[in-house]
C-alpha cells in the first residue's frame, strides 16, 4: 500500500504539471484569436476560484470562529482543540446577520438582506476613514514636509536633501493646482498647473514601467513552467 | 477608369503591424534567455537595503509576522520574496509566524514549508521556531481586530491545534508584539493595509514585497510608515542579491528571482524598441499629413 502511495504521488504530480499546461496553453491561444479552448479554460478558472474561496472560507473562518464558538461540543470531531470550550452567545449575532444577508436569494424578502449590508458598510466606512485619512492624509502631509537641513548630512547629502525636497514639495503643490478648478489655468497659475501635468506624467510613466514588469515577470513564470514541462523537467 | 495601386511605405507597415507579431516578439524574447540561461545580478537600493538591515538587525528569538496576501497568479513576483524573507529570518534564529490575508496565501506557504523550510532548514521545529496559522476572512477588519487581540481570530493553527499549546504563541497576544510585520501582497488587502491598520494605529514596523503593480502605490509611504519594501520581481532580486552577499552560504540557492530577470532585461528591449519604432511612425505620419 505504501509503495502504491509513493507511486501515486509523482503520478498525480505529472499529471497536474500537465493539466497546468494544457490550460496555460489554452489560456495563451486567446493571443491569436478568441476561441473555445480559451473559453472553456477562463471558465473553468472562475469555477474554481470561486468555490476554492468559499470552501477554504467555510473550513478557516466560518467552523472556528462562528459554529466552534456556538456549539463548541458539536465541533469537537473537527476541531478537538474546542471541544471543551465554553459556547459565546455573542456569536450569534454576527450568525444572524450572515443569514439574513442571504435573503438576497428570496425576491420577496429580498430588501431584509440590507439590514445587515448596512451593517457590512457602516463598520468598513467607519474602519477606513479613520485609518486613510490618518496614513494617506495626516502623515502624508508631515512626510512631505521634512527639514531641509540635517545637521549630521555631509554638504553633499544636505545639498541632494534639498534638491529632492524642493521637488517633492513643489511637485504636490504644482500637482494639486491642476486639480484645483475655481481659477483658471493662466499666467503664473496656469504654468504651475503645466508642471502638475508633467509631474502627473512621470507619476504615470512610473505606474507604466512597474506594470509592464509585473506582466513579463508573470509572463517568465508561465514561459519556465511550460519549458520545464516541455522538457519533463518538473513531471 | 481603375485608380493606380498606392504603394504602402515601410512606416505605414510598422504602423498597422499585426499585434500578433507583437506578441510572438515578446514571447521569444522571453523564452530565448530561459533556454539559455541567461539572468542578471541586481545590486541593493536603499528601499530593499533598509529592510535587509531591519531583518538582519532584530536579535534572535525575534518575532516575524509574514502575512501571503496572495495567490498564484502573481506567484511568479510574489514568491521569491518569501523565500528569501524566509530564509534570512531563519538564517538569523527569528520565529517566524505564517498567515493569509487571502484564501489562497495558504497554498503558498505550503510551497515555502515544502521547498525552503523542510529542505533548507530542517532542524527548525514547528510550533517553537514557525507556525502556520492560515488564512481568515475580513480583510482590514482582520488587521484591525488583531491589533487589539490576536487571539480572538485565530484560535488554533491551520491544523485545528489550539494556539496555546505552542511555545511560540506565549506572550502572543497582539499585533504589538510582534518585531516586524512582513507583508506580502498582490492587491487588497495587502502590504497597504498592513500599513494602514497595524503599521501607523500600532507602530509595528511594516515592510515586505508586492508585486510591481502595486509597488507605486507604497512608495509614499515609505520611509516614515514602512521599513522598507520589495517592488516586484526586480525588489526581489535585489533582496537576493543583499542575502547572498551577507550571507554566502546561500550562492545559487537563492538566485530564483535573479534567473527571471534575464527574460526582464530582454523583453524590456524589445517593448522599448517597440516604444521608439511606434513614436518614429507617428510622427512621420503627422509630418506626412502636415506636408499634403
């Protein structure tokens, strides 16, 4: 049995790497022309996704942190760990909520599921505005507002800490001026908000590079795949 | 009468070329160096530098979150990054603890158990020097909720273990007390939210890698509210290279991002080629139209 076990492992292995291919592949013929190998693997992908998440979400999330709270005892054959546990009523709120959120599935009953919606967004837009606006505004205001005089910096170091800080302050005032509508864009204005579109642009060409990067960088992931697979080296 | 035939111009071809073309150009341009072998070493910046040095400056015994905020579709970028956190943090006798913010993170600390930590470092026992805590629902509010009590969200580990039977987890009882925050990610939630809700509310430091989509959008941030970070394939590279340099031990081992980088360099040549012969054509053209 054991032997039977080890064989079937790299068995399964290669047929996996293979499988993992032929989709590649199928995936890669859209670059040619649409067609149906190219639909039946985008297919497949979202099927797969979609019910790899709700699985690993049902046996991560909803048994530990929801049904082990509630009926510790009952879970006992999954998770030994809580068996003993004490049961949180407490729980039982948030187990209302998720229910009546899939009332969306009813039409008639359909507007109770945004009771708990309501609830969903309230605690993300409460959460997130606190948080943004404390890291992507406050701090970000102090960080572009640094000294430009750093006793301990070297005279060539004080001289590139000025320079860059002059761009980066000059950039997000010159930046923020393009955005800014209630004035028209002339004379001294109208050259600042000039300078915001090109520092937008460089923003922009800098997005661009690292996005071109990440493609090949995905692109070489799938290419040494199919080479190894190509020459059996990963079989 | 019949018109005469108009002569299509060499730019008016590079003009319209066929996008296929394109795409077969990249591909060889991609493929030839992985045949070949061909990769490139590159040295250190100051982003990946500092967060070298935070990992390499923690005493032993330290605690590392490393948090796969992602899956395998940017697993190519992704990848390489916790190999080499994970091996440095080894290397330098921190406790490492593994977690997801998304569901297919855990898939990818399997492939880190199974090709760096079983085979590199074996003698690392489970429970005292890593644990594998898995994945959990609620993005940011995760984050949020493991500022104030870590246990509260993860109660076992990813086996179904009760967290207190580990010797690790004594003394674990937030988010504070951890060293260091690694996040790596590949969109939301990711290294970004790390920032947001542990980093800034918490100040635990907070570095890590995303891929180079991302990586724009971290810049700002840093150096104030994060340590330090690897952009894409390339910030992992540089990270090898930084280990490898400190740490020789590692040499070939620890070269996957840097083997990528020669179809990079390649395929970079050829989009910049196309860059230029489409600007060329263009501006032939308008001077063309101009003149008739």
């Amino acid at each position: 049995m054991e032997e039977q076990a080890m064989l079937a492992t790299p068995l399964a292995h290669a047929i996996g790497v293979w499988i993992g291919a032929l989709l590649t592949l199928m995936i890669f013929s859209f670059l040619y022309k649409d067609n149906p190998f190219y639909k039946f693997a985008e297919h497949l992908f979202v099927g797969v996704s979609a019910a790899y998440w709700m699985t690993v979400a049902f046996w991560t999330t909803l048994i530990p942190n929801l049904f082990a709270r509630l009926w510790p005892s009952s879970m006992g054959s999954v998770l030994p760990a809580v068996a003993d546990n004490q049961r949180e009523w407490q729980y039982a709120i948030p187990l209302a909520l998720g229910l009546i959120l899939l009332t969306r599935l009813v039409p008639r009953i359909a507007w109770f599921s945004r009771w708990a919606m309501a609830f969903v967004i309230g605690y993300a837009a409460g959460t997130n505005f606190t948080r943004y606006l404390q890291s992507d505004f406050v701090t970000q205001v102090q960080s572009t507002m640094v000294p430009l005089y750093e006793p301990q910096a070297t005279t060539m170091a004080t001289i590139g800490n000025i320079f860059s800080q002059i761009v980066v302050v000059g950039g997000v005032i010159c930046a923020i001026i393009y955005f800014y509508f209630s004035k028209e864009h002339k004379g001294g204005f109208g050259r600042a908000a000039r300078v915001g579109i090109w520092v937008l642009m460089a923003a922009f060409g800098a997005s661009f590079g690292y996005t071109v990067m990440a493609r090949i960088s995905l692109l070489t992931g799938r290419m040494d795949f199919l080479y190894q697979w190509f020459t059996g080296a990963n079989w | 009468m019949a018109e005469p035939e108009k002569k299509v111009t060499l730019i008016e071809k590079l003009g319209s070329m066929d996008r296929r073309i394109i795409f077969l150009l990249i591909g060889l341009a991609v493929l030839i160096p992985i045949i070949v072998k061909y990769s490139t070493s590159i040295p250190t910046s100051p982003l990946v530098q500092t967060l070298f040095d935070k990992v390499e400056s923690l005493p032993p015994g330290s605690k590392v979150l490393l948090s796969f905020d992602y899956g395998p579709s940017t697993a190519p970028e992704n990848q390489p990054m916790a190999n080499a956190f994970a091996r440095h943090s080894f290397e330098k006798g921190h406790r490492v603890y593994l977690m997801a913010l998304w569901a297919t993170g855990p898939r990818q600390s399997e492939q880190l158990i199974e090709e760096i930590i079983s085979v590199e470092f074996p003698d690392k026992q489970y429970g005292e020097d890593w644990i594998h805590l898995g994945y959990k629902a609620g993005n940011q509010g995760l984050i949020n909720t493991l500022l104030s009590d870590f246990t509260a969200m993860y109660t076992t580990d990813l086996d179904g273990t009760a967290i207190d039977e580990f010797p690790m987890m004594e003394g674990v009882e937030s988010l504070r007390d951890f060293d260091l925050i690694l996040g790596l990610g590949s969109g939301f939630p990711g290294t970004k939210e790390w920032v947001q809700f542990a980093g800034d509310p918490g100040d635990i430091p907070v570095g890590g890698g995303t891929t180079a989509v991302m990586a724009p959008l971290l810049f700002p941030y840093y150096p104030r509210q994060i340590v330090g970070f690897l952009g894409g394939l390339q910030g992992a590279a540089e990270y090898e290279y930084a280990l490898v340099k400190q740490h020789p031990k590692f040499g070939e081992r620890s070269r996957l991002a840097s083997q990528s980088m020669g179809p990079q360099a390649a395929a970079h040549l050829v989009i910049i080629a196309f860059i230029l012969v489409g600007n060329i054509t263009y501006f032939v053209e308008r001077a063309r139209r101009r003149k008739y």
